[in-house]
C-alpha cells in the first residue's frame, strides 16, 4: 500500500509559490490554497486597474462600494511559472483550490444564486489558469425552500458552470457538510444525488471531511462503525468519486451539526477515526489535506504537531 500523502491548507499571501513553500516548510506533501479571500466575492478581473466594471455599482436594498482590490486580482504568467516551478522543486502534489465561502449553489433567490454560477466560474478558471486539477466547494444552503428543491438548483448550477468552462481540466468536488442551518451535503446520498444530476460526470467528485462526516452524524470510531459508514459511502457516492480528503477532528459532539474543526486527537472524535483511514488502502491514493487552526504549541507550529500524529498512525 501506498504511503498517503498528507498537507495542510495554506496561505498564497506573498504569492501562490509562498503557499508552496509553507507546505514544504511544514512537512506537507500536498497543499490547499484559496485563489480569493474565503469570504469575499470572487471577481474575474484586477479591480485595482483602471477598467469601467472598477466603478462602483448601485443595487437596489445595497449601498455603493467600490469593488475590493487585490484580493483576487489577476493571475499573471509570472504567477503560474513561480507557482508550477515551486510545486516541482519542492515536491509538492495534488495542488487544491477551496473556493469561497460565500457561494450558495443551492439558493432560492436568484441573484445569489446567479452570483454564486458566475463565482463558481470564476473559481473554476483561476484554479485552471494556475494548473490545478480540483476546486472543492460547498454545496450550499436551501434557506427558505427545501432539501430537495435546493439540490435541484445545485445541479443546475454545477451543469451551468460546467457548461461555461466545457474544455478546461478543472474537478469540481462537491464536500460533504456538517448540515449546520439548512447546508445541503450532510448526507452522502445528497452528493450522490447532486453527481448523478450532472451532465459531464468527469468533471464532478466529492471531497470528504472527516469533521463534518462526524458531527454530521458518520460514526467512524469502531472496526464495525467505520465498515458501515465506508460501506455507505461506497453505496451512495461511491469511493473511486473520493478525490481528496480534509482531516479535522471536531470541537463539537458526534452528530451536532455544528462545523467547529479542531486539531488531531484533540476533539471529540478522538484519534480511532484517523488511525481507520490513514490505513484503509481503499483510500491510500486519495490526497489528505488538514484544515486546522494555524498557530503554535510551545513555540511548534501546529500543522507540523497534526501531520506528526497523523504520520505517527500509519502502520509502516
Ligand atoms: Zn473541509
């Protein structure tokens, strides 16, 4: 069996390259980067020149403000050579773009929903512009509709995307979610309805977290618990449509919703749940990226603590 190959999610302030170099830094053997500002709106064009879409635009119930700059501003050749050269040099794989928080595939309203298509877009070719093969995202929220409903426009909205970017490389994973409020993706069998509603299948997978399967409601800890909930997985999505993995623990209880991560072996999931996976050859091929809280411990910095315990699982 394959070692798997473990990383952490990192910063691209600086440049995308900088991102590289804290995973490399970090014991990292695969990377997670944003293109944009978690919590902002991905925007197609460097807002900071002097284009006509850099004025300001008055929407009814939104006050005027000017569009933000930098943040996700052009990505130049110099940007994807630094980017691709410090990938290769430092031996860094399965580059992964996570796309904005703000997107909501599966809103009722059409403006968000319409905004979410062309962010989602504008997610899909900045990841393909730098040469990475997977964005993932989240499915997104029904709010006032329902469960059903809100999937329909997921697949809508993903075939719309796909549509807008036919050509390109890019695998859009949907991840599955704690199922906080109304968020869609709780259920695996929500993913696989969403794949299988998809027109070009080969551009659609799933990304799994470990902390959202179980907060969710996935038990992961025994022999038998992890059996059955790889077993629905399989029956439902399917593993081969695995095509990376988070690993978070979780602050908050098995099956409360709730979408706190924590540091490995620190939550409530315990380390069982890591040990199961890290070992499952089925899974041995599928990158692993941690999403845990930056910082250090006695002056260690955190994703070398989480990727040690990790490393330190895996029966040689
Ligand atoms: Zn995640």
């Amino acid at each position: 069996m394959n070692l798997p190959r473990l990383g952490s999610h990192m910063s691209i302030a600086g440049g995308y390259h900088k991102a590289v170099d804290a995973a490399n830094q970090a014991s990292c053997e695969v990377v997670q980067i944003f293109t944009t500002p978690p919590r902002q709106w991905p925007v197609e064009r460097d807002v900071s020149a002097t284009l006509p879409s850099a004025k300001p635009v008055k929407r009814r119930g939104q006050a005027t403000r000017a569009p933000r700059a930098g943040g996700s501003s052009v990505i130049t050749d110099e940007d994807v050579a630094r980017f691709q050269a410090a990938l290769d040099e430092l031996q860094i794989s399965d580059p992964l773009v996570h796309a904005s928080y703000l997107i909501n595939l599966a809103s009722p309203d059409d403006a968000l929903w319409k905004k979410s298509i062309d962010a989602l877009v504008v997610e899909l070719r900045r990841a393909e512009r730098l040469g990475i093969r997977m964005l993932v995202v989240h499915p997104g929220a029904f709010t006032t509709s329902s469960e059903e409903l809100g999937i329909q426009r997921v697949v809508q909205a993903l075939n719309e995307a796909e549509r807008q970017t036919r050509g390109d490389h890019v695998v859009c994973l949907l991840e599955n979610t704690s199922g906080q409020g109304s968020t869609l993706g709780y259920r695996f069998e929500h993913l696989a309805e969403m794949l299988s509603g998809t027109q070009q299948p080969n551009r659609f997978a799933v990304c799994i977290d470990t902390c959202h399967a179980f907060s969710a409601g996935y038990p992961l800890e025994s022999a038998a618990e992890y059996r059955r909930t790889t077993a629905q997985l399989e029956k439902t999505v399917g593993r081969a449509a695995v095509r990376a993995i988070h690993l978070n623990d979780s602050a908050t209880p098995f099956g409360s919703r709730k979408d706190r991560h924590e540091h490995i072996g620190r939550g409530e999931m315990g380390l069982a749940p890591f040990r199961r996976l890290l070992n499952d050859a089925d899974f041995a091929n599928v990158p692993m990226y941690l999403e845990t809280e930056k910082g250090e411990e006695n002056g260690e910095n955190w994703d070398v603590i989480n990727l040690r315990v990790l490393r330190s699982l895996i029966k040689g």
